[in-house]
C-alpha cells in the first residue's frame, strides 16, 4: 500500500509537471503565431493613406491587410517581413483597427482618425463690415471661430452686454481685440432680470447724478484701455420693454436725452477720447416713440444704429419682412436727424419660418451694400426666442457667406 501511494505521489507530481511545463509553453506558442504591425502614419483624416510595416509573419507569403470591409495585398519576406500601402476609410472616425494576416499568423495596430480644425479666417476689408453677437461673448473663442468659419471672414466688430452693476468689461474688451474686432459694448442702465419697472433705474436718476460714481469708473476705466471702443448706451429706447423708455417707469418726455447727455459727459470727462458713442433705436414701428425726440444731438453722437429682425411668423404678431422693408424706413429717418454720421445695424437677424431665410440673407448684405452710409451690420447668432442663427440651416449658411464673399465685388 505504502508503494501503491508512493507511485500515485508520483505520477499525481509527474501530471503536474506536465501541466506546468504546458502551462509554461502555452503562451510561448501564441507569441510565436502573432506577427507584430506598425502603421505610418498612426494618425490622421478619414481617408489617409498610411503604409504598413510587419514582422514575425509567415515567410515568403501572400497575406491581407483588412481595415474594416476594405482589404489589401501584402507579400512577406524569407525574414517574415512586409511593408504594404493601404488606405483608410473615407467614412472612417475614431479609433480604427488595422490587421495583417498570412495563414495562422497575424497583427493588429490602431490609426487614430483626427479631424482637421477649420482654418479662422481674417477679417475682411470689405467696406460694409460684419459683425456677430454669440451667446457667450467675446470670451467664448469657439463660438466667435464657428461664426468665422461659416461666414467666411472673422468679426469686424464683437457685440456683447452689460449691465449697471458690472465694471468695465477690460477682460472681454482684450478678447475682442486679440481677435481683430472692435469690442461694441451695449451698457444697459438696470440691473438684469428686474423687468422694465425699476424705479432705481429711472432716467430722472440716472440725469441727477445717482450713479455717477459707477459711471466715473467705467470712463475711467476705458480711458486706461486707450484703445478704440464702441459704447452702445441704453439701446432700442423707442420701445417698451426696458425701464429707460421714456413710456415706462415713471420716465417723461425729454427724460432719455437729458440721461444720455449726462453720461456722455461723465465719461468724457475721464478722458475716454477713445470711445465712440452709438446711439441704438429699434426699427421704428406703429406705436414706438417717436426718435426726434430721443435723440440726443450730433455732439454727443459718433454711430446712429438700427436693430431690427425678420420674425417671419415666428411669433403669433409677426409676418415675413424683406430687408429693405424692415431698415428702409429707420434708415430714412436716421439720415434726417444725423446727416452725414455713419449709420450702424447693430442687431439683426432672420427666423426661418415663414419664407426662404436664404434669399433674406442675400438680399439683407446686397441691400446694405448698396447704402454708402451703412458702414456695417451685427448678426445675432444666438437661438433664442427663435433660431436667429447663420447656420440655422445649411441654405442659409451658403448664402450668408455667399452673399459676403459678393459685397467685396460690388
């Protein structure tokens, strides 16, 4: 018995030794039937061409490179070596597997599928120039870069907002500027999210003095940048939706242009020579305050603006509106009060409900060109009470920067 399990002791280690040494050789085997692949390049646009280079294959025989459904011929060495062209997939993205095959033996290596980043274009020297507004401001590169890309041409100008609580906006203003465009700051006197009654915003105040301090700073503050800086101050006064109105908040007639003096003056006086004064009425339509009135006279104006959009329908009160309908009749009178001053569209925009936003978009930059005193428009590339963007779809996109690529001949 003594022996009987002394020979199964040994057969048991004798197994076991099997086992390992099988365990041991196992992988071996499988190293031996793995060729190893190389790809250059390794990384690159869909479509790339890329040659690929393998070793520890079968000698002296065909085989195939296969990236995804396309494949390609190789022939190994009597070293087991190859080198094969072969071409990536037009449609491919991300991550894409390359193998090599000869019979039992392969390879595999992995081409990264880069996309190219668009090329910003450079302002243009068109003299009807583009502006954009986008969500973020001056601060988000990305968006500003997306509006270059689809326009064709970088901003010229760079339209952003802010209220009475915030300083100078210095940080977005050298954005703007790295960027080629002049900062064009809309300074809203309220206090955001308020709504359009706020008696501590009523133009009587702002007249008397109450917020001299903040506006000093902001003259201040601009006289130090030094450099060229278009102030929009208190825009579309005509309506009745923000608490300057001279129809709401306790204000009175003749109200806004005592305001808009006052402030004119206060940053004047800290010796901002540098900035320009755009003074910013909405189109005038049935029931806006008349803009004789508003305006405040030549010597405390440098820009005379518009806003304006085509709602289409849109809006349960709208209706389609060509260019020239919606900016012709506020042109007029922007021609009668100020003659001779630079006419600006600060904020415009088309829906696309309701007609060919494309057509509108080539009939807005054609009509504008045309006028000698419009120096240039703003698009509001924002979606908001409706998509006001250029790319709200791709017709309209191909027009917009069409249509800006044509001005330069006209």
């Amino acid at each position: 018995m003594f022996t009987s399990i002394k020979t199964s002791i040994a057969a048991v280690a004798a197994g076991l030794g099997l086992a390992l040494a099988m365990t041991v050789l196992q992988p071996v085997a499988a190293q031996a039937a793995a060729g190893y692949i190389s790809l250059s390049p390794a990384t690159g646009p869909a479509g790339s061409s890329i040659t690929v280079t393998g070793s520890g294959f079968k000698a002296s025989t065909s085989g195939t490179v296969i990236i995804g459904s396309a494949s390609f011929p190789l022939r190994t060495t009597s070293a087991g070596t190859f080198s094969a062209p072969a071409t990536i997939p037009a449609a491919a993205t991300g991550k894409v597997t390359v193998t090599a095959k000869t019979s039992s033996v392969q390879g595999s290596a992995v081409f990264t599928v880069t996309v190219a980043t668009p090329a910003v274009p450079p302002v243009s020297p068109a003299r009807l120039h583009f502006g954009a507004a986008t969500p973020g401001g001056p601060l988000a590169g990305a968006e500003l870069d997306e509006v270059a890309v689809l326009a064709g041409e970088s901003p010229s100008s760079v339209l952003f907002y802010k209220d009475f609580l915030q300083p100078a906006p210095i940080a977005e203003m050298n954005a703007a500027r790295a960027r080629g465009a002049v900062p064009l700051v809309t300074w809203e006197p309220w206090a955001w999210g308020g709504g359009a009654v706020q008696p501590a915003y009523a133009l009587a105040r702002i007249a008397a003095g109450d917020f001299d301090a903040h506006i000093a700073q902001w003259g201040q503050a601009l006289a130090s940048w030094g450099y060229p800086v278009q102030l929009r101050f208190a825009h579309e006064m005509n309506g009745d939706w923000y608490p300057w109105s001279e129809s709401v908040n306790g204000n009175r007639p003749g109200d806004y242009v005592q305001a808009w003096r006052h402030v004119h003056d206060v940053v004047a006086a800290q010796g901002a020579t540098n900035v320009s004064w755009v003074w910013s009425p909405n189109v005038p339509y049935y029931g806006s305050t008349d803009l004789a009135g508003l305006y405040p006279g030549a010597g405390y104006v440098d820009v005379v603006a518009l806003d304006g959009y085509n709602w289409g329908t849109s809006a349960s009160w709208s209706a389609w509106i060509s260019p020239q309908d919606l900016f012709a009749p506020g042109i007029a009178q922007l021609r009668a009060l100020a003659p001779g001053t630079p006419i600006l569209i600060a904020e415009t925009a088309s829906s696309e409900a309701g007609g060919d936003k494309a057509a509108w978009n080539t009939q807005l930059v054609s009509y504008l060109a045309a006028q000698p005193d419009v120096a240039g428009f703003v698009w509001f590339n924002m979606q908001k009470e409706t998509d006001w963007r250029i790319n709200s779809s791709s017709t309209s996109a191909a027009a917009f920067k069409n249509a800006l690529r044509a001005r330069l001949a006209s």
